[in-house]
C-alpha cells in the first residue's frame, strides 16, 4: 500500500491580495509566511520544518505558560501536561498540535476549523474558527470560539509571529541583527517575572529598558517579557510596530480584547531555532492566566468569543 505524504504541516493554503501573499498551514492554521513586495514580514520556515520557537502558531487555549500545569475554573482542579519540561509549566495550549479543517479557500481568504478534543486538562467542548483575509491593508485575522458545551469555559489566546527585522535566515548575528530595529509597544506597565519566567507582579515602565511607548532601539536584549495596561486607539484597536533598518515598519495588534504583548527577542536560542525577527504577539491575556484569573475571558455555554488581530507592513 503507498501512503501519500503531504508536508509535515499539512496542506497548505496560499492566498493574495495586492503586494500580499500568506501561506497558512493545515497543522494548527498557522502562518508560515507572510510576504509583502517579495519581503518578508514574518520570519517564514520550510512546510517540513516543525515552526521554530512556535513561529506563526496560534496559542489557544491559552497562551504562554501555567505553572505547574494545574489551574483551578470554577470550584474544579484540572491538570495539563507538562511540555515545558526544564521549567515544570505547560505551555501554548493545544491548537497548534492538531491538523484544522479546512472550511473555506479563495483567492484572499482562508478559513479553518478546530473542536477541542475531550481532554482531562481542558474537557470543555470548545469549536474555533480562524479566518485570514489579505486587504489592502495587509492581514486580518478573526479568531472566533463558540462554547458548545453545558458550563462555562474558560478562554484565552495569542498569536507568536516572529516579525521579521529585514534580514533572512537562522544564527548567532540574530541578536547583532535584532539591535538595529526599534520597537514601540504603547503599553504603560510591564510585567514581572522568575525564573521559570512566570508572572510576580508588575512595574511601571517608567525609565526602564521596558519603556517602548516611544521608537526605543533592541539594544538591551534579551528579552522574553509581557507588557499590560495596553492604550488602546478610538477605534480599538491596539498596534505595536517593529521598525526595521531596510526603511520598512511591521505593524501586529489587534482589538479592544487585546490586554497585553509579549515581546521575545529569542536571545540564547540555539541558531537553527533563532528567527531571524522578533516575537512581537498580541494577547487577550498573559503567562499564568488560567492559574491567577487575570484576564480570562469566559465563554457561557450557545455563546462566542471573537478576536480581531492584524499584521501589516509599511514605509517607517
């Protein structure tokens, strides 16, 4: 018998628009590429590479780290496993582990589909859908989750694009590379870690090397930190930018569910796992949410959670 074998990401979907084009994965709908005049917005990977340092991935459930992967909903205890293993946290949720269907495919839109399986440390009956549209505009991505079960569920999420700094590749220059960019991140605190990088509290930025509300050069890396008490504009929306030295800005952020950023410079990667960008990811939530509360958003029972997020470049 001859097993046809497609990519190690699964099929994949390729849509355009304008000066635009995206590849979007079967493996948890994520975006491999993302191109715009033949540049490169994202870092981008082989469809047979497994995403280095969860390049493109949508992080849902949750995103980022649960201590000790226990967290308690409602009056109930629920344990995940453990993935990260050298810091004892789970970590990134569970879509990006699991081949989505394919629910619609034209020229400038793809849209997939997840049913979180019935699993012990996360049993609610959870059905997302993702869809990405090209525009002139660049990307759009909507993120919508309908509880289709009886009790309540709990929600949160992000997506960990690697913004690409202008150069291509993977290696020990990343860093050197990273500190010819600027980032602004308009958000007015930053949060506090140990080291197994979970949260401790939170600090103004206020004369620190955490303070982006202004263009501030990558020159005190690393980082691998998340910024709240983000300023939203009057339409809602929330953007930070990654200015690049090939003249170009990339823009990530998303709408008024949007509460943070988590920034990762990806310093002390192994070379072969160092995007050559940095991780700029808009949340509804941040690391340890599930455990402390903070900012879980919770899906009754018939009812939908929607996120509207974008990634777009242009001249800085």
């Amino acid at each position: 018998m001859t097993i046809a074998a497609t990519p190690r990401t699964g099929h994949q979907y390729t849509i355009t628009h304008g000066d635009y084009v995206a590849v979007i994965t079967e493996l948890g709908a994520a975006l491999r590429k993302l191109t715009y005049q033949g540049k490169n917005v994202i870092a981008t990977f082989g469809a047979n590479e497994v995403a280095p340092a969860s390049s493109g991935q949508l992080l849902i459930p949750y995103p980022n780290r649960i201590e000790d992967g226990v967290y308690t909903f409602e009056g109930k205890t629920y344990e995940l496993p453990i993935d990260e293993h050298e810091r004892r946290n789970a970590i990134h949720g569970y879509g990006y582990r699991a081949y989505w269907t394919l629910e619609n495919l034209d020229e400038s839109t793809v849209t997939l589909s997840w049913r979180v399986p019935n699993m012990a440390g996360y049993p609610f009956d959870v059905v997302v859908a993702v869809t990405y549209t090209l525009t002139d505009n660049g990307l759009n991505l909507t993120i919508a989750a309908r509880n289709n079960g009886e009790t309540n569920a709990p929600w949160a999420l992000a997506i960990h694009p690697w913004l690409a700094n202008g150069f291509d590749g993977y290696g020990d220059e990343i860093d050197g590379q990273n500190a010819q960019c600027s980032l602004m991140v308009p958000a007015d605190t930053h949060v506090t870690v140990d080291d197994r990088l979970l949260p401790t509290g939170t600090e103004p930025v206020d004369g620190t090397k955490y303070d982006f509300r202004e263009p501030m050069k990558l020159d005190q890396q690393p980082y691998d930190d998340a910024w709240t008490d983000v300023k939203h504009a009057e339409d809602g929306t929330v953007t930070a930018v990654l200015y690049r030295p090939d003249g170009m800005a990339v823009e990530v952020g998303g709408d008024e569910t949007i509460t943070s950023f988590q920034v990762c410079t990806g310093t002390g990667f192994a070379p072969d796992n160092h995007p050559a960008g940095v991780a700029v990811e808009p949340q509804t939530a941040y690391a340890n949410a599930f455990r402390s509360g903070k900012d879980v958003i919770v899906i009754k029972p018939g009812e939908v959670s929607s996120t509207t997020l974008f990634i777009r470049m242009r001249k800085a």
